[in-house]
C-alpha cells in the first residue's frame, strides 16, 4: 500500500466467538477491499492459534454487507472516515452445491421436504414421494387436477406413519397417510368446501389445524386430524350433491372456520403463531387474520399481486414475492413507516417461491420463473449470496424445509436439490 | 479591378509613343499641350518625360498666350518699320517666334552668334539697359513719323532729353562700295528710329521672302493632320494636367459687378425677372389615370405593407479572424461541421489567425453574394400574424406515465405450445384461465399464473374467434370455426359451475322444441355433441351459411353475435344460448361487416363495417348512431366498460377513440403505430387501453373516462410492448387485458401468447 492512502480507525467484531480478534481499532488503508480485510483478520487470528486454512469472512457495516472498497462504500452512503468503523466480520458462507435431481412425469407445482423425504406435486395429478438421495418411493394418482400444494403434517421423524396433504385444482384437500412399513398411502380426509383450485396450504405449529388459499378468495381453516368422527357427522349434514360426486368410503371435512375478505385469490398462506396466519393475494394485500376470533387483524398493501410469502418465526418478518421482479421484506408487526422494508432486487422475471432458512434468520432463498434460485441475505439487498442455477424452465416452487438442503421444482419437471453448508458454527 | 488597372497602366504608355512621334514631327504649340495631356494621367509614371527644359517654358507660354500674340502683332509691326533696330529687337522677336517652333530655336541661337559678331559691334551689352520686350525707349520721341526729323541732324531724344545724332551717313560712294564690297548688303537695313544699321538674320529674311509670296511668315506647316483631343468619346483623364489656373479660384469681378449692375436693375425696376410658368396646370392637363382601377382601398393598402428583407446575422466573436480560445471548434467538431457543409449548410469554421494580413480571401464570397440576392429575390415574404403565446402553453398537461401506475410493462410469461397462427385469446371472466384459438385447429386453455396449457381442444378447422362467456357462473366458450359456432364447457375452475352449466345447457332442450316449427327458413342449425365429443367438453354446434370471422358475448351472458362480412344481409347474427335460437338483426345487408359488440349496459349493439360503425337500438329496432371513423378499413372494435366510449383500430395504423356524449367524429386519433391494428381492448377495471399491431408492438395506454360530464376523457400513452415476433407477415393479432390485474395478454403469429404486467 502507498503511504500516501489515507486510513481509516477501525475496530473489528465478531459475534462468531472462535473467530474473535481484540477489541482495538486499527488503522486501515481505505482502498483495501474484502479480501485484505480477510487477510487481515486471518493474520491476526493466526497471532493466537495455529490454522492451517485461512478463512474467507465478509464484513458487515451498519447491518449491511460490504461488497465493494471500502472507500467507494463510505462514499456511497456518505459516512465520515474521522469517526472509527465498527466493523462485523462474519465467516464468508460457502457456496452451496448441486445435491441432487428428481425427475418427473410432468410440471412439478410444489413440494415440501421432510425428513429425508420429499413431497412433490404434479400438474399430471400425481403426488410423487422421494427421499432425498434421489430414489423415487411412491406416485399417488391422488387428484382429478393438477396437485398446486402439498404439506406435511408430521414433523417428526421418529414417526413412521406421517401424514400429509395435498390440495389441487380439483378443489379438494386431501389428507393422508402413509404407512411406511406397509408402503401405502391412504387418503384419510377429503376436505371439501373451496370452489376454486386450493392453491395453498400452511400447518400451524402445533399441527392441529390447517389454513388453505384459494382462488375463490377464500380462507379456511380445517382440523389436522387424521380420523375424527365429526367428520362422518359434518359429512352428513354437507350437500347431497357433494355427497355424490365422491361415492366412496373417505370421509369429507368441511372447514372450521371460512374468512373472506380478500378480493382476488389468496395466492399464499403462512402461519404466524398459533392464532395469527398471514395471507397473500392477487389483490396486492397481505392480510393478517386471527384465526380464533375469524377476523381480519391488520392488512398491507403491496404494489403488486403477490405469488408466496415466507414467514420467520425467528426474526419475525415476512418475505414476498410477486408480479414484478422484486422480493420485498415486510414487517408485519409494525404498522407506522415504510411498508416495505427492503426490496431485493435481482431475478428477472416473476419471482413465485420465496424460503426463509429455518436455521439462519438472515438468509432466504427465492425461485423466479427466470429459472435461478437464489440464496440471499437479508443484510445484502442489492446482490444475492449466490445464483443457484440448473432449471432449465420456470421454477414453480421452492422449499427449505430441511434445513440443509434447498429444494427447488419447475417446469422442466424437475426438481433440484442443493445443499446448504453451514458455518462451523452458526451465529447465535 | 486588376485587369482594368493593368490596361490602364499599358494605354497611357502607347499614347505616349503616338504622341512623341506627333512631337518630333509637328512641332506645334498644341503639341506642348498635348505633352501635359498625357503627362496629366499618371504624373508618378512620367515624371522624367516631364523634366523636359521645354516644359517650364510651356507653362508660361500657355498662361500669356493670348497677351503674346498681341506682342507680337505689335512688335512684327515694329521690326517692319524700324529695320535699323537694334540686336535686341532681333533677339526678342527670335525669343518670340522660338516660342511657337522651338525644335528650330537652337538653329537660332546659333545663327545668333555670327549675326553679333559680324555685324553690331557699337551696341553695349544688352543687359546694360532694360531688355525687356517693351518698346525700344532709346528714342523717347513716341511712335510718330520719323519724317518728321528728315531735316534735323538728329532723329529724336533719349531718356535724359539729350539730342540722339543721326548715324553718319556716307555719301553715295560709300554707299556704293559698301553695296559692291559687303556681301550682307542686301539683308541690311537700317533702323527707323535710331538709323542704325540692322543686319537681317536669314530668319528674318526667310520670314521677309514668305510675307512676299504670301506664305505664312512663320513658314510652318499649315495643314499638318488634325489629332481630334476632344473628342466625343467621354474620357475617363483631363485633357490636361494643368493646375487650374488662378483666376479660378478668385471670384471674377467682373462677374460679380455685372451681376450688382443687374441686380441693381432689378431693384430699380429696370429689369423683369422672367415669368415663372406654373407647372401644376399644365401637369393636370397632359397627365391622366391610365388605369382607374389600380387605385386601392385603404384596407388593402394597410394589408399591402413593406415587408423588409430578413436580416442577415451579424458576425459574431466566432467569425471573428481572431476569436477567443473558447470559440475555436474541437477537432470532433470541425469534422462536423465539415460534413454539414458538404451537405450543403453554411456554417463557418472558426479560425484564429496571428493578423489580419494572414486571412485568406473568402472562398465563397462571390456564391455567399449570390445566394443572399437569390434570398433576397426568390424568397416570398409575408407578414404573419403571431399570436403571442407561450409554446408550452399550447400543449395539454400531460401526467406522466410514472404516475398512471398500474399498467403492464414487461413481459413475464410466455405461453408456449400452440403450432400456429393465434389468431384470438379471450380470458375466462376470474382471471384463472385464458382460452386461445389457433390456426393449428385447437383451442387451447392456459393457466395464467404459470403458463401451464391445462387443456387442448380440437377442432376441424382454423380458430377464427374464441369468447369466455362473461357470465362468472357459466362456464362456457364459443368458437368459431370456419361455418360454426362450437360451444364448448372447458371444464376448468369451480366444478359445481361447470355441472350446473351443462345442466342448463342440456335442460332447455325442452323449450327450445316450440319455436322449432316456424315457417321461415332457419338461419343456423344448432347440433348437439354426443358420446366422445361431449365428453371432451364439446357441447353445442350452431352450424351457419357462411363464414365466421368473429364471435361476441353480450355482458349477461345469454346472447351472443357472430360476424359474416360475406354474409350479405345476414352478416350478423345473434343467437340465444339458453333458448337456442339465432336470428338476424338486419334484413339489409350494411356492407362489409367487420366486427359487432354489444353495449355492456344497455340494449345497443355496435356494427362496424369497412369505415362506419353504426349503433342500433335492439329494444326499438332502430339505428341510434353512426359513428365516422376517418379511416379507410377498421379492423377492430372495443367499448369502454361503461358504455359511452368506442375505441376503433384500423388497418391503416390508426386508432380512433369516440366519445358518443360528444360527437359522431373520434374525440382523439392516435397514430402510433406503424402498420395495421388487429385488435384494440378496454381494461374492464383499470383506466386501460390497448391496440395490438403487425408492428409487432402493443401499445398501452391510460384512458381515463370521468364521470362527471363536463370533462373530456383523459388519453395518454403510456407503454410500448414488444416481444412478438413476426410471421407470415404477421404481427400480434389480439391483446387482451387481464379481468382483474394490469395485466395483458398478447397473442402473435409466432404462436406464443405473452403476458405483460
């Protein structure tokens, strides 16, 4: 480096606790970009303890990534170079790599990993098991239309008789069972009651009940139950007519509580806790309704149709994605200020699956009918982490529901499993 | 100039030759002239012919001519009477005759010597007493006859008043010898006045013997050839180089005194000034109006004004030959305007010169010249009468298209998997489903959200027109193809809706029964599907003479109308759906029909043929309007949502809108497209409209309809969409807005249908 480059004071910090470096600012030359700062800080752990790999680390200012020198960052958001830099330093995260490919029959419209299994829902009316390592276990011909959302209920894994659900363009939400023992699945329930194709699904946390989103605008909550004799009773008392067209054994459930209130068809639905579930529609709102009172709570207004939402129940925020090419982060807590917290901006056309991690409150990723994932952080709106690419057409769908593999379905019958590697120790 | 100048410079210099041989070979007075003549003209080029010795003499040989000659009279007078007059005399005459021929002056001066010598020997030098040319003053007796002193020993007095002795004379002996001896005899002779003895000068003699021939006693050449100075020919140089004389500078007395003398006579009364004729009355009587006419009103004289030339632009500091820094061009710019030059403009490239002596002479002064009087001459000039307003005044306040969001903008979705030419789309009215008609003989079903072709129909023949029944608790499609009308239950969306459609559809066949035995020849043939076919979804044929080209719902949902432009007097038919009935509208044909609509509110159906569209009153039967599209071919129609306003594409690249409160004539044209409009549609929520063009673009813009009366609709362009490409000569042949989003649906000849939101 010059003399002549001036420096800037800056103190280093670190919340991952085996990469700490004392708490002294340092004098830096304000060229210097990521990697130097890197080398810097592996020098200065190196002072302390013998590594044999360098470790690459990025560098947050202000809760934002630094991408660029630091004298163009400081320019860019005008922050004075008399003051010291506190500086986050975090272990640069590894790149994600291509696990695996499932291939179907037909477009894949969702999927929900589980386990080491994976769910998937086709437009050729199939719902199709897997296990992650790629070995396809089971096709149900489980719908008279294409199957547009499918759920797990079971979230443990000890149990060997999980059950699911599925709703299709048929207009009905099935649930079932499969007994792995026996390698079947049994349709336990049929749910009854939307007039459009059931476009999604959300089980709360305690598993006992499920909401569903439909294109007819309505929201409803079911009951989880695999068998219950108030569906026999519900039953009867449905319509003659629904009663006919099923002519078989299953029980049909009618829902617990229907809420309508949405103009256009509720395109995502997410559980905020036990009481609250959030919706997205084509409407451009999202809408909060508390499920116990069946009311509307709150709502947001978006600038856009909106085509999925995930909810973090870590960091409590909610992503969208929707009719144009930005990801917007909401907060569906506050109510005062800018709707939109942060939009992240970087596929190119509709973006229709969008992931929180279940493990990394800041990361997410997002499938775009452009054909890429991406993996983002939250604290880096303007680029992603890194492009996931492989579809070869539309992604239709994503899913992070195992926490280390990303998961990613499309109109190239596909879909992509990427593994997700995890620091060596996961901030706190 | 300088050719002119340089024969100017060469004529003097012959004339000088011509002139010089006049001078050697004439020897005349006007020669001297002549000499100043040419001198005159350029006096730098002649100044050593001018230093000639004779020239001073012309001088004053000129001033005094006229008192000379007078001299001369007299003194000739005097050499003949006193022939005893001294040397002097002699030479004063010889100084006087040499003025008129001088070339011959040296041959006297010469002569001269020899006279002196010989002859005059008792007179003292000349200079001694007064040697001017006044009379001899020896002898003071005057000018009497010197007889008068025969008888006295002397012959007069001198100055002083002493007796001036007669000479001695000798006796006739002597004068007999001196008449043998002396051989100048017979030229001596003596002197009146003084007795003196004068010896004649062979000029004198010569002068002497011509007298007695009668010759001119000068002997020169009388008739010498004429050299015509003043001529007629007007001569750009004075004859004569002389300085104007004093006389003219000094008002002439003489003048002056004759002018008091009349002056004073006047004053007296002596004299009358002339009388003054008054020009007026003899003007009015030899002038007169030739053509009465001509005489202008004064209005017209007031339009009639100057109208000065327009003026040229001044330089400025970058025609300067010296600018500032700041003006000299760029090399970049100089190339430029070099290019504009050769193209033809004027422009001026700024030079920077040291001096003025360094700046070349303009290139193009001659054609700059020129060009400016052919301005100046073939320009026609009026005045125009400029309104004083403010240009962006003039243009209506636009919003900007940032601010008339929503409205589609990019291309999302491209919905893949037809073969052909998409010649109509139509939406199902929830927005799920879109419905497209192709050349490839189906019609296809589309998921809109992901593009997803649910279902594939397939008919006998290209898809002319395909519509969603607007109805939301049908579920319905008509195609046209070809001959027929197809209704189709494409079994999408709400399935308790689709039984209950089929039900009804399948439930009137009862009623349709009574009407069936009427006596006039039915118009259409309504076949049902059967077996397979109703299976597949196909459920009604409705079979026409003609073909279709175009098929419309009414917003209820239970009439629709179908276009023949072959059909002639049945051309449009509208048919009933649940009675199952079709009838026609029109027992004339109207000409070549390209589309029908039905009013969204009320009972109007709107039929555009190839330049009109005419607006009939179903409940009365009667035409309610005719609308005048300006254009020569509408292709497509579509009325706004609320049923007072009527968008109209046509093939000639035209969009017209109407705004029947308004008027029959279109309230606003658009012309943004290129080539033939295929299709034009209204937003039925958003403040939307749309022309699709074989341009290949869609072009979106914002129409806001108020409802309040007094304000006209709002048209701005807001979006040009492009994506398509072009087949078969063909470009987007239908655009159709999403029922709920901004969204719009484009169907091409490239076989894709795109979504733009």
């Amino acid at each position: 480096m010059d003399e002549n480059t001036p420096h800037v004071q800056a103190k280093f910090y670190t919340k991952q606790s085996q990469y700490s470096v004392p708490d002294t600012p340092f004098s830096v030359p304000i060229t210097v970009g990521v990697e130097e700062l890197s080398s810097l800080i592996n020098g200065l752990l190196k002072g302390d303890e013998i590594e044999d790999e360098s470790v690459k680390f990025d560098f947050l200012i202000n809760e934002e990534f630094l991408r660029v020198a630091l004298n163009e960052y400081l320019e860019q958001r005008n922050i004075s170079t008399e003051n010291v830099l506190e500086i986050e330093y975090i272990e640069h995260h590894p790149a994600p790599k291509p696990d695996n490919s499932l291939l179907h029959d037909d477009w894949v419209s969702c999927l929900q990993g589980y386990s080491q299994y994976v769910l998937s829902g086709c437009y050729d009316n199939t719902i199709r098991l897997w296990k992650t390592d790629g070995t396809e276990l089971m096709t149900i011909p489980a719908h008279t239309g294409p199957v547009k959302a499918v759920k797990w209920i079971t979230q443990d894994e000890e149990d060997t008789s999980p059950l699911f659900i599925s709703g299709s363009h048929d207009q009905t939400i099935h649930i079932w069972q499969w007994n792995q023992e026996k390698k079947e699945v049994d349709c336990m329930v049929t749910c009854r009651g939307h007039t459009e194709s059931v476009d999604c699904l959300a089980i709360n946390n305690e598993n006992q009940r499920f909401c569903s989103g439909s294109w007819d605008k309505m929201l409803k909550i079911w009951s989880t139950a695999s068998a219950s004799e108030q569906d026999e009773q519900e039953d009867s008392t449905s319509t003659q007519k629904k009663r006919k067209k099923t002519d078989q054994i299953i029980p049909t459930r009618v829902p617990i509580v229907t809420m309508s209130g949405h103009k256009e068809a509720i395109s995502s639905v997410k559980w905020l806790n036990l009481t609250d579930v959030c919706t997205a529609s084509w409407d451009n709102t999202l809408r909060i309704w508390d499920v116990n009172r069946a009311l509307e709570k709150s709502q947001l207004q978006g600038p856009k149709a909106f085509f999925d939402i995930s909810y973090s129940p870590s960091n409590g925020m909610v992503i969208a994605g929707g009719s144009d090419r930005h990801i917007r982060l909401y907060d569906p807590r506050s109510t005062d200020g800018a709707v939109v917290k942060c939009a992240f901006t970087s596929h190119k056309l509709w973006i229709v699956g969008v992931a929180w991690s279940s493990t990394n409150d800041n990361h997410f990723i997002s499938g775009s009918h452009d054909g890429i994932v991406k993996l983002w952080d939250r604290r880096s709106p303007k680029a992603p982490l890194y492009d996931m690419t492989g579809h070869e057409d539309k992604i239709l769908a994503v899913d992070w529901s195992i926490p280390d593999l990303m998961m990613s379905s499309g109109a190239d019958n596909n879909i992509k499993i990427y593994s997700y590697s995890h620091h060596k120790n996961i901030s706190s | 100039m300088a050719t002119v100048a340089a024969k100017r410079k060469i004529s003097p210099v012959e004339e000088i030759d011509i002139n010089e041989g006049v001078n050697l070979f004439v020897d005349e007075p006007p020669d001297s002239e002549d000499d100043d003549d040419t001198t005159d003209s350029d006096s730098s080029e002649y100044s050593g012919l001018e230093d000639e010795p004779d020239t001073d003499d012309d001088d004053g040989d000129e001033d005094d001519e006229e008192d000379d000659d007078d001299d001369e009279d007299a003194e000739n007078d005097e050499d003949e009477e006193d022939e005893d007059e001294d040397e002097s005399d002699v030479e004063d005459s010889a100084e006087e005759t040499s003025s008129h021929s001088k070339p011959t002056n040296q041959e006297i001066v010469t002569a001269e010597p020899d006279d002196k010598e010989g002859k005059i020997t008792q007179l003292p030098d000349e200079y001694e007493y007064d040697s001017s040319d006044e009379e001899d003053i020896r002898n003071t007796v005057g000018n009497i006859p010197m007889e008068w002193y025969r008888d006295y020993s002397h012959l007069g007095y001198d100055v002083e008043g002493k007796k001036l002795l007669k000479p001695e004379k000798g006796d006739e002996l002597d004068e007999f010898l001196d008449k043998m001896e002396n051989p100048d005899y017979w030229r001596t002779v003596s002197n009146k006045l003084t007795g003196q003895k004068v010896l004649l000068s062979k000029e004198d003699v010569k002068i002497i013997q011509n007298m007695q021939k009668f010759k001119n006693p000068v002997g020169s050449d009388m008739y010498e050839p004429w050299i015509d100075f003043f001529t007629n020919e007007k001569m750009i140089h004075p004859v004569s180089n002389r300085p104007e004389t004093k006389a003219s500078f000094i008002p002439s007395r003489w003048e002056m005194l004759k002018v008091s003398q009349m002056v004073h006579a006047l004053k007296m009364g002596w004299m009358k000034p002339t009388p003054t004729r008054k020009p007026d009355e003899e003007d009015e009587t030899n002038f007169y109006m030739l053509w009465k006419d001509d005489e202008e009103p004064e209005i017209t004289r007031q339009y009639r004004q100057y109208i000065p030339p327009p003026k040229v632009r001044l330089p400025g500091h970058a025609e300067s030959y010296n600018p500032p820094e700041e003006y000299l061009p760029s090399e970049k710019t100089v190339q430029r305007l070099k290019k504009e030059i050769a193209r033809g403009k004027t422009r001026t490239i700024p030079q920077k010169f040291s001096s003025l002596r360094l700046v070349p002479g303009f290139k193009y002064f001659i054609r700059e010249r020129f060009e400016r009087c052919l301005d100046l001459y073939l320009c026609p000039r009026q005045r125009k009468v400029r309104m004083n307003v403010n240009p962006d005044d003039l243009i209506p306040k636009l919003p900007k298209p940032r601010d008339l969001q929503p409205f589609p903008t990019t291309e999302y979705l491209v919905f893949k998997g037809h073969k052909g030419i998409i010649r109509t789309i139509s939406p199902d009215p929830k927005g799920q489903w879109i419905a497209s008609g192709c050349d490839d003989k189906t019609v296809k079903i589309w998921e809109v959200a992901t593009g997803r072709c649910i279902k594939t129909f397939n008919v006998e023949s290209k898809v002319k027109g395909v519509a969603w029944n607007p109805n939301p608790s049908l579920s319905i499609i008509v195609v046209a193809v070809e001959t027929s009308l197809i209704i189709i239950n494409p079994h999408v969306g709400d399935k308790l809706i689709c039984s209950k459609t089929d039900l009804l559809l399948n439930s009137f066949e009862e009623v349709e029964l009574p009407p069936a035995p009427t006596d006039k020849p039915k118009v259409t043939e309504w076949e049902l599907y059967e077996d397979a076919e109703y299976e597949l979804g196909f459920r009604l044929k409705i079979k026409h003479q003609r073909e279709i080209s175009q098929v419309t719902w009414h917003g209820k949902g239970d009439y629709f109308a179908s276009t023949m432009p072959k059909g002639e007097s049945k051309s449009v038919l509208i048919h009933q759906l649940m009675k199952r009935r079709s009838q026609n509208p029109f027992s004339k044909p109207k000409g070549l029909v390209q589309c029908v609509l039905f009013h969204p509110i009320r009972p109007f159906l709107f039929v555009a043929t190839q330049k009109y569209v005419r607006i009939y009153n179903l409940m009365k039967q009667s035409l309610s309007k005719k609308l005048l599209s300006n254009c020569q071919w509408i292709s497509s129609m579509a009325v706004h949502p609320g049923g007072d306003n009527v968008i109209i594409g046509s093939y000639d690249s035209k969009l017209s809108w109407f705004d029947l409160d308004l008027s029959t004539k279109p309230y606003h044209t658009l012309r943004h497209h290129t080539m033939a409009l295929r299709s034009v549609t209204y937003h039925k929520r958003y403040p939307l409209f749309a022309s699709a063009s074989d341009d290949l673009s869609v072009i979106v813009c914002h129409g806001m309809v108020y409802s309040d009366l007094l304000q006209n609709p709002l048209i701005v362009p807001v979006k040009v969409l492009r994506g398509h490409k072009a087949a078969k000569g063909l470009g987007v042949l239908d655009c159709q807005f999403h029922p709920s989003q901004p969204w719009i649906f484009t169907a091409g000849a490239d076989g894709t249908i795109r979504l733009y939101t």
